[in-house]
C-alpha cells in the first residue's frame, strides 16, 4: 500500500477476461468478477481459438484461463499469446482442477504468471487476479513444491544467463522457485524486502525473465536449490 504501481499495472478497473470449455465454470467465474468493485469482465471463451479474439478485440489485463480445453487447449492458447506481440501485455493465470500435473510445469514454460485451483474461496481468486494484474507472479507453495518435486529432480539443464547470475541471485532465484513473496523471502534471510526486490529484478533483467513464473522455470530446469 502507498508504493509505486509497477510498470504495466493497470491503473483503473482491472480488465479480465475468461476463457473455459465449461459453461457453469464460466459462470461461476462471471459471478465472483461481478462482485469485485475494481474488477471488470470484458470477455468470455468456450475454447482456446475463441479466446485467442476476445483478447485481440478487447485487450483484458488479465485472463483467467482453463488448461483441458476442447479444441485450441491451454497451452497451446498460451503459446499463441507469447509469440504474438499484440497480446503479451495480458498477463495469464492458469483457472486448474490440476495442481500436481505435468500440465502445471508445460504452462509455466508458456508463459502462465499463476495458478488457481477451481475449487479456491472467491477472494483467492480475487487476490490472485491483483496480484499478477500488478505484475507479480502467483505461485502458491503447495503448487511450487510439487512442481519441483515433479520436475527439480529430472531433466535439468543449462539456462542461458545462469552464469550472469551473482551468488545472491541465485540464491533469490532458488527462493523465489519455494512460491514465497519479496517480503516472506526477507522475513527468511532477515533482510530487507527492498533487498531481495533488487536482486530478484537483476536476475530477471539477466535472464530475460518476463516475470517471477518464469524464474521458477529457470530455477527448475537449472536445478536450483535454497542453499
């Protein structure tokens, strides 16, 4: 409260736009975007191809997007978004009943910035379209945990930039990949969240990280772990 807003936050009505095969899904969604003063609904999808023309003719902030589409599905929505420089400004969170799937770790590489679980309260998921409206990632621990525990072990491999990165960050990097936020992380290493904002932010610039989901990846595939 009282800071600055990040470059890219919106500065009015949060715009959202939803995309799910699942009509009673989509209007439960509807329902809890309603309800929230500063939140908008401006466009709705049964499928990722559909979805795809809500966010080119309407530009949302936000897309609360389902993985196990008919049709166009998830991933490959998210993929079309990150290769199409009109549409990368909406930022994506990840609407899933899969919070232990491969599904999970395919989406963050697309470039999800959250995830939600279906069955999450209401203000969960208010909060969690704020957070990544305002250019934060969420990842919950429970989800980040099972991701690493899915993938931190397997497949790992060098990541471009890594060793650009200073001891510090990567160390920031491996506690951002934990789930927790700036201030849990300096609550941990009794600094200041000032701090860990600074070197989180040069570890992105370094590893041309488009947000914090992304630095899990790279935390992930490169095998980093908190010291």
């Amino acid at each position: 409260m009282g800071a600055a807003s990040p470059v890219g936050a919106p500065t009015g009505p949060i715009r959202v736009a939803l995309a799910d095969d699942e009509a009673v899904v989509r209007m439960g969604l509807k329902a809890i975007i309603s309800r929230e003063p500063d939140l908008e609904l401006v466009g709705e999808a049964a499928d990722g191809s559909a979805a795809l023309e809500v966010l080119r003719t309407t530009r949302p902030d936000i897309l609360l997007l389902d993985l196990r589409m008919t049709g166009l599905d998830g991933i490959d929505t998210l993929r079309a978004i990150a290769a199409d420089p009109e549409l990368k400004a909406t930022r994506v969170i990840v609407v899933t009943t899969f919070d232990t799937d491969r599904y999970v770790f395919a989406a963050l590489q697309a470039g999800a910035g959250g995830f939600v679980l279906k069955d999450s309260a209401p203000e969960e998921l208010a909060h969690a379209i704020r957070v990544v409206a305002s250019g934060e990632a969420l990842l919950s621990p429970s989800v980040t945990r099972k991701v690493i525990g899915l993938f931190g072990r397997h497949d790992t491999a060098p990541v471009e930039g890594l060793d650009t990165l200073t001891p510090r960050e990567r160390e920031m990097v491996a506690w951002v990949a934990t789930g927790r936020s700036n201030d849990e992380i300096a609550a941990e290493l009794v600094i200041s969240p000032d701090t860990v904002r600074t070197h989180v932010s040069r570890a992105m610039v370094k590893l041309g990280a488009r947000d914090r989901a992304q630095l899990v990846v790279f935390a992930v595939r490169s095998g980093l772990a908190v010291p």
